[in-house]
C-alpha cells in the first residue's frame, strides 16, 4: 500500500494484535505510517477490567471513545470516560486505563504522529 | 490551551460550525493545533440527503465513520460507507460526500495535520 493510494476498508477486517503490556486489550493499526505520511490511526479494544498499567509514549495521543467506559489516569487527573468523549494525552505524560467491569469492551480511537514511540512503565 | 495541558470533553459539548461549501454539513473541531502539535481530530455531521461538492484538499484525510452512511467519491473510486468504516484519502485527490437518505446522519471523525490546506472545487 502506499500513500497515494485510496483505501476504504472496515474496521473488522483489520488484524488485531495483543498489546502485551496490557491486560486484555488489543490494538488495530487502520491507517500506518506506510500509508498516511504524517500520522496513525488505530483501534484500541479492552474487554471488561482490562486496561493498560501507567505508562509513558514519546508522542502525544489524540483519542475518540467509541464504546464502552474506563477510568483513564493521565497525570495527576483521573477521568471517567464513555461513548464520544475526546481524549488529549500530551507526549511524556503517564497514563493508564482501566475498562470498567461489565459486558461492554471499551473501545476507542488513538492517532498517533508517525515515527519512533517509546514506551516506559511507570513504577507507582 | 496549550500543548501540555491534558483535556478530555465529550464530543457534543464542542461547537459546530456550518461548512459553506457544503449542504447540510457541520464540523466540529475536537482536538487543533492549539493543542495537538502536529494534527487536528475533527467531526463531521452530514444531515440526510446533504454533503460536500466535489473538491480537493492539500492534505490527506484519515476517517472513521461513526454514525450513518454515504456514497463517497474518491478519485475515480465510488464507495459506499457506514458505521465503523475506515477511509484514506490521499493529499490532492478529487473527493465528494453524499449522505444517504433516511433519517441518520452520516457522522465521522477526519485527522488532518496541521498547517495550511487549501480545498478548491473541482468542476464535475
């Protein structure tokens, strides 16, 4: 695939992949970096009391919640978040989720820029 | 708001603003460049039956379609897309929205990167 290329797809035709450093939650890149040039689009799904531990990324998040609820800690600050809530995590700030128990994943969308992320757990 | 400052609000809290060169079409800007340092989260709502001329942008487009569906025109490409399809299209690239009759709107999210983009109508 390349850049100039159209595409249009459905999100369940994507491959999802563990995340590792979670605890049942998976992630599905929609659009990467050898498609779009500057930026990534992917799908986080956690299954109920799922999340990920507190961490940092190298680049910053840009997130739309499309199912589902979690607290999500980022910094200092603790929200509870649901369905159309739009997330901002600046790069270098710690954050973690936690789906909320219950029959409903949390589901959302995270673009990310293109090029290396690191990420580190937060000891806490 | 700055680039370090964290936020979460939810998506219907945001201002809309008409797209005069649309029919029917408001966008919502989520996350811009105020905030995110190198692309803007946006919503667009279509109204039944309204959309968006033929025309092109600078910039790629990355969407997510969240509510209702459209026929959507892509270079030469006709697709016809709904909740939980992905769309790339490619800076320059010729495109039009035509939101699908009924009674939903047809709603997506679209990430641009930041930085001028110039949209010219394209004579079809």
């Amino acid at each position: 695939m390349n850049q100039n290329r159209v595409s249009v797809r459905h999100v369940d035709s994507v491959l999802a992949v563990e995340v590792k450093a979670g605890t049942g939650t998976t992630t599905q890149v929609l659009i990467g970096p050898e498609q779009g040039p500057n930026f990534a689009m992917r799908r986080f799904i956690m299954e109920p009391g799922g999340g990920m531990p507190m961490h940092t990324n190298t680049v910053e998040h840009e997130q739309y919640v499309l199912r589902g609820s979690a607290r999500v800690q980022i910094g200092e600050e603790v929200h509870h978040v649901k369905e159309g809530d739009v997330v901002y995590i600046p790069a270098g700030v710690p954050h973690t989720y936690e789906a909320d128990q219950g029959s409903e994943p949390f589901e959302f969308i995270c673009v990310v820029p293109n090029g290396p992320d690191t990420i580190e757990l937060v000891d806490c």
